[in-house]
C-alpha cells in the first residue's frame, strides 16, 4: 500500500483493484482504489467493501469506455487526414 506524504497512522484500509465493468472487454484491471482511515476510527465492514467494489466497477467501466471513445476518435482524425492527402 502507497502511504502518501503527511499520513502519519494508518488505522485501517481496503484495496481494490479498478475493473472494467464485465459488459464489453471483460474483467481488465486499470488501476488500484486504496482508502484508508475510515472517518470516525470505525473498522471497515462488508457494507463498506460492497460500495468499494461497485464503486472500483463503476471506475472501471468508465476508463474502458473513455479509452474506446478515445480510440474512436483517433481512427476518425487518422481517416480524416487520409481522404485529405488523397485529395
């Protein structure tokens, strides 16, 4: 785990690994969720692991769909810059 600069006690964390979200490319990790601290000292619970991994998910989906978005987008300006040399 990452312990960022001025976090001097780290009470308790949970990792999770960002995914895309299983609808179009499958299970691709794309990052990693750390949070840690939770407010209150409270202990992290199965109710906070659920709104992380939905949360993780949620990221995840949007990442893939940017990078395909991206990727489109590219492959238009590429085309564009074809048919303008052709001219």
């Amino acid at each position: 785990m990452d312990n960022f600069v001025g976090v001097k006690k780290i009470n308790n964390y949970i990792i999770s690994s960002i995914r895309d979200d299983a609808l179009q490319t499958g299970q691709i990790s794309v990052g990693i969720l750390q949070m840690y601290n939770k407010l209150g000292g409270k202990s992290i619970d199965k109710e906070d692991v659920d709104r992380v991994t939905h949360f993780a998910n949620f990221i995840g989906g949007l990442s893939i769909k940017a990078h395909q978005i991206c990727s489109a987008l590219t492959q238009m300006i590429g085309l564009n810059l074809d048919f303008e040399k052709a001219e």
